[in-house]
DNA sequence: GTGAAAGCGCTAACAC
DNA sequence: GTGTTAGCGCTTTCAC
C-alpha cells in the first residue's frame, strides 16, 4: 500500500518493497491518474484548442503548433489533449471547462467570443500566437514583417506589394499589413494591398509595371506565389522577390526556398506552458512581451530586375 | 441538482429549470467531468500513441492520422490525447495506462516491446495502420503496391526499381517491398529493391541502363526523387515514372502532382475507434480485414521512354 | 512509523 | 417523483 504510493517518509526492506511491486503488478494492478486528479486536482493535461481548419485538414501552421506544444508539454512532464474547434458550430464553453484538463490553450483564431467566454469562467487558460488579446503569448508580427519590408527596400525594390491572408480582422491579419505599411511609409514609397488573385493578376502586367516583390501573409501563400509565378514564366527571384511568414516546411521545400519571417513557435510554447504555470500556482502571470521574430534569409529574394542598369525614374 | 444532472425522468416548469442553470452559471459552477469520469469509469477521451519523428517535427504522415482520429472522435462524442512516443527513451507502460484515457491507439512503428506490454496490460488498446499485429485496423499495403507495380507493368515498363523507407524490418517496410516482388513476379520481371541513396545513384546511369520507373515506400520518398530528377535533368514522367504512397499533400503538391497508392486514414480512424468501442462493451472485437488501397492516377507516371519506337530488347 | 478515515464531485442504487 | 447514501481510487490529515 505505502509502497504503491511512495508514501514519504516509508522505508522497507527492500525485498519486501519488491515483493509488493510485484504482486501489485501480478493482479495487473495500476495507479489510476484518475482518481488522483480527483484527489489532488491536477491531471497534468492541457487542452490546446486548436481551429479545425476546413482547407487541408488542419493547416501546416496548425500542425506545427501542435507538435511545439507537445514538445513542451513533454517537457514539463504534462499531457496535450488537442481539442479542435470546428470551423462552423464551435463548442460550448462547458465541453471544455470541464476539468478534463488543467488548463487550456487557445491556439491564434477563433471566434474571439469563445474565447471572451472561456476566459470569463476563470479557468486557467492562456492564448498563443496571434488570438484572442487577453493572456496572450505571441511574437512581434508587426516588427517582423516591418523588417522583411525594410530588407527588400535595402535590396533596391520599390513596387512591393502585400499579399494578405488569414482572417480579415484578426490580430494576425492587420498586424502583419500594419508592419509592411509602416516599412513602407517610412522609406516613403505608396504601399499597396492585395489578395492573392489581386497579387497574380498584378504579376501578368509589363515588367515595368509589375511588382517587383511581394511580402505575403505567410508561407503558404508565398509559396502559392512560386507556383504561380513559374507558371507565368517569372523566375523567383531574378524577376520578382517573395517574403513569406512562419518559416514552416513550405518555406524549406518550396522551389526556390523562401526567405522568410521566423515564427518562434517553441518559444511561445513554453512561454503559455509558464503563464498557465502561474494561473496553477494561484499567481496572476506577468504581461509576456512580443518574442522577437527574425528573418530568414533564403533564395526567394534579390535585387529588382534591371537594378544593374541605371535607375530608372521610380514614377508608377 | 437534478436539473443540473439531467436526472432521467425528472420534470421541473422550464422556468425553475432556467432559473436554476442562470444561479449555477453565476456561481461559476462547472460540472466537473472528472468526477464524473471517476464515478462512472469514462472520461471520454481515446489516447493516441504516435512516434515522435527526429525529422520534420512529426512528418506528414502523423499530423494526417492525427487529423483523421481527431475527426473520427469528433463524430464519436470522443476527445483525443496526444501521445507522443519520444524516439529515443521510449514511454514506461504506467505513463499510458493510467485511466486519464478510456482507451489507447497505437499508431505504426514504435518499440514493439511497448506495444507487447501495453497489449499485456489488458487496457482497451488497438494498432493502427501498419503497426504492432494484435488488433491492428489496416490496410492492404501489399495488394496497394502490388497494383501500383502492375500498373507500370502495363504502361510498358521494365526496369522498375521498388525505394524503400520507415524502418527495416517493421511491417510496412516488409508488405509494401512483398506487394513490389509479388507484381513484379507475376510479370516475370526481375526486381529490384534499392534504398534512397542507391536510387538516386541509378538515375545517373545511361537511358538504357537506368531505371524507367520506381516504386517508392511513401509519397516522402517518392517527392525526393522527383526534386532529384529534376535536379539531374531527367524529367517526370516522360523519362521516369514515380509512384508514391500514402496519397498526402505531398502527392498533391508535388511537380509534377505524384501517382500513390491512397492510404485509408479516415477508415481506419474510424475503424480503430470502431474496436474500442467493442471492448468497452466488453466484447471482443471481430479481427478487421485489412481496408483496401486504390491507386491515384496523376501525372507522375506514363509509358517508358521509347516505348512509341520499336520495343528493343529488354536484355538488362 | 503505521493505520484509519475523510473527502475530492460526481453517478447510481436505494429509500421515501 | 424526490431526497439520501454509498462508493469510484486516490491523497491528505489525523489518531495511534
């Protein structure tokens, strides 16, 4: 009994402590984690709520949030249950503030009043990336594209344009424009917006006329814009540079690789595991500061084409 | 309280119903589904053992069974743990089999010792994929590639070379080289079964020499040898044809887009769910014959080089 | 040091 | 129908 349980303070002799081991495990006897949480409280699970998204099946950025957080789960000696938020119906508070778990992550956009919701019922919970606004553990997306705008105007661009993506509204969506705005203000060139059809209309006007560059939402739609570009007959990066987001597998794999702004998935990982950390201790956490994001530097970006020849009036 | 418990056959106006759930709802109550589960012996929660890749995080494989169990619990009313299987280290059978979870889905290649012990342990437990024997929900990997072999057989190819992958010795590795020799046996066709590097070292030799078709373990293979083709100048499929398996974004997004033998995972995940919920009920589930594969038809394949000329002489 | 008992928050079986 | 109670398997506290 006192064996079983390690209770402290408990010595036997050895042989005996083993010859109970072995008997318990003989009548297949094993500790319940259940009741233990029962008893203590704790059940050494997060959940990570995560959206269901419709495209394929979950989104690599998806994914690799997932697997940083189990990393950092596994770490902190904790359990991940991944509980997905459907894209249409979304979930009652109570299938998820229902002590199944100790705390919960909610995982950059969803219905914001969901999350209003779980947060109102004091269960601990944190948001990662770029969510909902309150107990968020997120990264300077702002600064980073800022900065990948900044790289491309240093490498001589002028027509840059921004290919948005995500949810129109969201945290990660105008932060991520706000960034490439503010780059392009403070070189004073005019920015412009598009979506993505905007972005590959704009690709089959003269070379002249053409954007030079694009800095785009995130990997998956630069590499979109790889794809595309190639079946237009532009060579990436000779005739047009692409910057994508998140340097996730895409951005490795794409032809050719992307430069790209860093999302520091592990980072922010362990940064929720802490916060929730805190709420368990009782301890409101301190306000995490934006992770710096940096950017890496790949084969998807060049000087404009024709830089080498005088500079031409930069007029349209 | 009954109202709040749903008691069967318990009537209340709706008014005092609703004005009960408003107080409890104000006083922050939750109903607690760990007690429950204690009470009852259900948490409603199926854990996934799956192995934890050294390369890209979890490869895609993993993140795409991950998907499908998810959405298999999804429809089941089930929620899902995530287990990952460190590669080296490995996970003591007391870490799994503690009731925080009803039941257990091991998932492919891991440590078959583990799976022996988990098995012995007599918790609801059940194989997924190309895993451990007892109670395995699979599918035919076998017959797939065999058809995918005779399916370049009929194009006209020969020389087809089968590339293997995943781990020597594990199941998959094993049925999917069986499916290659068995069609290329009924051809009376001399097989070959090469690992990556001597694949790609097959590819330099003359036209007359080298291989006209591979048949690779898994669509990650099979999108290398397309980068490596083209990196060598060969192009897909008009001098080799390539055929994966799995049928993951891989195979989509390839260029050219791969033909692959289709991996069940949907099926599966129900199927595997399918088995748990048997011996929840105390039954012992029927044996589950293997799912059958198709083969995806895309643009990685077609008739060997040469084949429109004379049919020369297939010597070597 | 070792045993007994209360209690975690539910469900299910049993009285009223 | 409606209230009461035992008990799920642990941890913790309190007696011995």
């Amino acid at each position: 009994m006192f064996v079983l349980n390690d209770r402290p303070g408990f010595s036997a002799a050895e042989g005996t402590r083993l010859r109970v081991r072995n008997a318990a495990q003989k009548l297949g006897y094993r500790r319940s984690g259940l009741a233990r949480a029962l008893s203590t409280g704790r059940i050494y699970t997060v959940g990570v709520v995560l959206r269901m998204d419709d495209s394929h099946l979950y989104s690599v950025y998806a994914k690799d949030v997932l697997a940083a957080m189990a990393r950092a789960c596994r770490s902190a000696g904790l359990r991940l249950t991944f509980i997905p938020f459907p894209a249409e119906g979304g979930l009652m508070v109570d299938e998820v503030v229902d002590h199944r778990v100790d705390g919960l992550v909610l995982v950059s956009h969803y219905a914001d009043e969901f999350a209003r919701l779980v947060y109102a019922s004091r269960f601990p919970t944190v948001s990662f990336g770029s969510g909902y606004a309150e107990r968020l553990v997120g990264m300077d997306q702002c600064g980073g594209v800022r900065e990948a705008t900044r790289y491309l105007i240093d490498l001589g661009h002028q027509r840059i344009v921004h290919v948005s993506g995500g949810h129109p509204g969201s945290r990660a969506f105008e932060e991520r424009r706000a960034g490439y705005l503010a780059g392009m203000e403070t070189a004073g060139l005019v920015p412009h917006c598009y979506s993505f059809t905007e972005a590959r209309a704009s690709m089959q006007l003269a070379p002249q006329e053409r954007p030079t560059a694009f800095v785009t939402y995130n990997d998956d739609i630069a590499w979109q814009l790889t794809v595309t570009a190639r079946e237009l007959g532009l060579r990436v990066p000779e005739d047009l540079s692409i910057i994508g987001f998140d340097n996730n597998v895409l951005a490795e794999t794409a032809v050719p690789p992307l430069t790209t702004v860093e999302n520091p998935l592990d980072a922010q990982a362990e940064g929720a595991l802490k916060v929730l950390q805190c709420l368990w201790q009782g301890k409101e956490p301190p306000a995490m500061a934006p992770l710096a994001t940096r950017l890496i530097h790949r084969q998807s970006t060049a000087a404009p084409p024709g830089l080498l020849s005088p500079l031409k009036d930069p007029t349209q």
